[in-house]
C-alpha cells in the first residue's frame, strides 16, 4: 500500500479518493485556500458538501497550512486543482514537492501564448520543474464525473504521461472494478480532447436550449443535437491533429466519450442551454453568477491561436467553424444564431 | 423542378418527401408489397399513419401495381426499403428502371460473403445492375430521423456515391434550410458508419438498461454509457478503415452523430435497453415481436466477417471486444455482462 497526497479537495480531486481508498491505500486530502470550509466539514463528518456525498473512510485531512506536514513520506500526488488553480499549484506547491515523486493531475485545460502556441497542462507544469529534480508530471482524462466515480459507476478513463512506467504504477495503485484505466504517452492527444470537449459540450447543449425553445420542454429533437455532436468531434480530430496527438482519440474515450457525458449536466450544459432558449452569453453569465466557466476560457484560447494559426497560413479556419461560432457568441455577443451551412 | 420517384413509403422513404417537396418537385410515392396500408390512407387523407404525421401536399401515391405508371418520365429515383427489402428492390424494381437514371438510397446496413467480404448496398446494387444501363447508386447516411425530417428539425447529413457530379444534383434538388447536405464519394466510409451505428448504439443502450436495473427510473449514471460511447467509436473507426474508407467519418456526422441520435430513440434503443435490465435476447425478442432488427443483423454479419478476416491474419479480434460481446448476448444467448476490461 502506497501514500497518495491529494490536493485540491474540489470535486474531481476529492473523486479520487474512491479508487485510492478501495485499493487501500493511505489518503491525504489537503484543501488548497478555496477548499477551507470543506477540508473543515469532512473532517468532522465525513461528509464532501459540495458533491453531496460521504467521502470513504479512513481520509486524512489537512488544511492548506499543514500541506508539508501532509507531503512528508508521501509517494504519490494527485493534483486537484481546476484550470484556474494551475497557476497557484505551480507557485506554491511544485518548489515543495519531495524529489522524484509522481504527480497525477485531473486539471482540464490548454494554455495559449502570443505567438498561438499550445500548451497542455502537464507540459506546463514540467516547463515550471528544474530537469534534476526527477518530477514527471501525467493526467488524466475521459468520461469520468466525480459523484459517479464516488458511486463507484462502471467508468473508463486514460492515464497520459511522458513515462510509460509511471503511468502503469498509477494504473495498479487506482484500478478497480469499477475503475478502468488505459495509459498512453500521447499527452497532446488525450489533454487535447480533455480541454476541447469542454467547448463543444456548450454547442451541443446549445442545440438541446434550441429544442426547448422552438418545441417546449418536451421536445423531441435529436437531430441537431447529432448534427452537432458530429461537428465537434470533427472539429476535435483536426485539433488533436494540429497538437501532434493520435487524432483517433478524438473518437474515442476522451473525446467522443468524454463530450457525451459532459452534455447531461453541470455548469457547461447550463452555459449552452441558455444560449440555446435565446440568452445572450451576458444574461446566461449573470445567472450562472459565481460558477467557474472552464468551457468559456478554453473557448476563448483555441479560436485566439487557430487565428493566429490562420495569419501564419498553418490552419484555414473554415475547418473550425463551430468553435469560431461558439467564440463570436460568447466574445462578441453574437446571436446564437448557429451556421448550419458553415460545417463541412 | 423534377420528378422524383420514392419508392417505398416506410419511414424514411416517406419522410423524404418533406425536403423534395418543399422544393416544389413532383413526388411520387410508391408503395411496396409491404406498404399497401400507408398508400391507401395517404392516398385518401394524406396522413402517414405509422410515423403519425401528414405528409406534405401534393405528393401523388401509387400501390405497387402501378410502380411502371409511376415512373414513366421521372428524373430521380429514391429507395426508401429497409436493409431487408433490398432484395426485392434488386429483383423488382431494378430491371424496370430506365436507364440512366440516378438512384439515391436510405437504406442501411452491410452485406458478408462466404469469406468475410462485406458490400455496401450502393455497390450490391450497383453488382446487380448491368454497366451499359449507366445508373448509378448514391445513398445517405448520417443523424436524421424522419420524424424529425418531417417537422423540419435541423438536420445534417451526407450523400456519398461513386460520382461526385451525381450527388451534386441530388443535393441542389434536396438541400433546404433544415436539410444540409454533404457529399462524398467515399461510399465505404460513410455506408460503413451508417450499418455499424445501429450494431453500437444497442451497446450504448445496454448501459441505460443497465443504469436502471442498478439504479432505478431516476438513476444519474452517465460513465458508463459515455464509456460504452467511446468504445464504440473507437471499434468504428478501425472497422471504417479496414473496409477502406476515411476513418475520420466515425467520429463525424455519419459515425459520432448518427450513434447519438440513434440512441434517444426506436426499436434498437429498446433491444439495447432490456438486454442490459437483464433481459435475455430471446426475451428481449419476444418483447420485440413483430419488430425488425437491423442492428441484429448488423451485429451478427460484421463479426461474422471480422471473424474470418481474423482466420486469415487481417485483424485482431481484440480490437473489437465490444462488437464480438454484442454479438455473443445476441447470438449465443450470453449474459449482457459489459467486459469492461477487455476494451481498448
């Protein structure tokens, strides 16, 4: 049995504790400053208040004060932050890491930069990680939504880093029956499909607002829905492909599956419906008030550097018009008017 | 404006006078054998019984008798029969058409030969027709049931065929604002994409079946179907490939989109769905009864044919667990038991 030193107590991060506690494993929950209330509740209860659900038991808890307390003779970590934590996680947590250890990260997202360069979240965090200190940096991605991962649903995902043998030590310390795991080295690939499906979740749910307002709360309308599920896994390969990454996991799990389960709920099916009934992304901001809208940077990210892309002839963004659509919605107020003869 | 000649007046044949008929053609629509009831009420009310909708105006109906009167002086024909009427429209209907014609298809699925070599329809068609008759088979594939079509739900689809400048004029006659249309000589791809969704979305449905024999009519389960949806797209794209078309289109609108759709609604959700409450197939069945099953057939004759391209070394039957497991609960009546861990 091994140590793992969860940080981050979010949802995805506090997730994680399931599979680590079946296999037995010691469980160290460190909240980072966000996390104060909760890291409070569940170490008097037991009870995660945000997710609704009891977490296992036998969890050690630390607040963000005793995280070095928490990292002494950890073997692995599990990073739990969101995309906007990455960069307090570099701060603050890398320069204390212990030498060599492994870290996991649930993080989704992409960084751009000036010149329309991509970054995926383990490359980044590598890029902040002097070479001798021995830190590898793998995440995860797939169709996995924490309360199901807590409920222990049949869930299929990938473990995606740059050392194969890291990742099938990830893969023996958290596999279960009910937690499957495929590793890969193909980072771009899998991070690609991780952050992009959460862009096209908001054009897919836009379709289902659309539905409901044309046809009433009862609507019977898949078709657009489909039409727009094909468009965006399309739209996915090229990108995966313009990573550098396998451009078949865009049809696999971590794309085609993970943008399905996307579409049932959360904050980025709530974005794209109210798009969708008619709000403008102002209105459905306003009362979306407080959320974190990881669907609207990555947005916002990807259509900047295929147009960067574009001006340096290396993309023609024909090829990505639904995610340009989704962009001119949320960053110039369009209409969400959608360009059905646009997609090819 | 043209004549357009449908025949077979199922579902999809008949929905297919919606976009014909919105741009002003001349349709008529012949029933086959099967479809004398749906002629003779249409014919009176206009009312297509078993899709519950009217059909437009001024389409003109004609039993099967009549099918030569029908077609003298049409431009365009459409086959509207299913997978198990194409036999019929070969030995029929094949011999009396003029030549020259254009043939447009909706129907869907694969034919196998004795050593695993699978046809598309346009091409068993095309088989069946002499080459100096100059007819070529053009068929559709992609998300559109046609109910939707019918309401004029925006749609998405592709015309693939062997001669680009064919499908042209069948998307100048069929395109309108809610029907857009893509065109692709890459038969296999799409045809291929088109039969394989019905096989995957009884899988995708075993997991809703499943979700609520676990959980109840209420349950929140969506990994497991996301991961079933993944895995079938994943199995899809290398079945596009060894058939030799552009293994893009799995995960596009005929691949990724047409498996969405499928599983919201109909006859294969349904098969899908009491297998994985538990059902055995012949139960299932039973419960089915009168129903037909395309995806049985589909299930049945692809891994019957990837079993013997296994025999001869093409492939490696690993790479399609998810199929051979579908085609185990159908076909030698095995529990609907997901082998999560053979997936890859």
């Amino acid at each position: 049995m091994a140590i793992i030193t969860i940080i981050g107590a979010g949802m995805m991060g506090s997730g994680m504790s399931r599979p680590a506690r079946e296999n037995g494993h010691e469980v160290r929950l460190v909240g980072t400053p966000l996390d104060r209330e909760i890291i409070r509740e569940a170490s008097v209860s037991g009870r995660h208040v945000p997710m609704k659900r009891n977490l296992p038991d036998g969890i050690k808890y630390y607040q963000i004060e005793d995280v070095k307390t928490a990292l002494q003779g950890t073997d692995y970590i599990i990073c739990g932050v969101s995309s906007f934590g990455v960069d307090w996680f570099a701060d603050e947590i890398l320069p204390i890491l212990p030498n060599g250890i492994p870290v996991l990260s649930v993080t989704k997202g992409l960084m751009d930069d000036e010149q329309g360069n991509l970054l995926t979240f383990p490359e980044f965090l590598a890029s902040r990680m002097p070479k001798e200190r021995n830190i590898t940096f793998s995440a995860i991605g797939g169709p996995c939504t924490s309360y199901e991962l807590m409920d222990k649903h049949q869930t299929m995902v990938y473990f995606c880093g740059p050392d194969k043998a890291v990742l099938e030590q990830f893969k023996a310390l958290l596999q279960t029956e009910y937690y499957h795991i495929e590793t890969s080295t193909d980072i771009r690939g899998v991070e690609g499909c991780v952050a992009m499906k959460n862009a096209y979740a908001v054009a897919v749910s836009m379709a289902i607002g659309m539905a409901e307002r044309l046809d009433g709360p009862d609507a019977y309308m898949y078709n657009p829905q489909a039409a727009m599920f094909g468009q965006s896994i399309r739209e996915m390969t090229r990108i995966v492909r313009l990573l550098g990454g396998n451009s078949d996991l865009a049809g696999g799990i971590p794309g085609a599956g993970d943008l399905f389960v996307t579409i049932f709920g959360g904050r980025t099916r709530r974005l794209g419906y109210l798009l969708g009934y008619g709000k403008t992304y102002a209105e459905a901001k306003e009362e979306l008030k407080g959320v974190t809208l990881e669907s609207v940077v990555i947005i916002t990210r990807m259509s900047r550097a295929l147009r960067k892309m574009a001006e340096q002839g290396k993309v023609d963004l024909a090829d990505f018009s639904l995610l340009l659509f989704l962009d001119s919605v949320i960053n110039q107020g369009a209409a969400a008017d959608i360009p059905w003869n646009t997609f090819r």
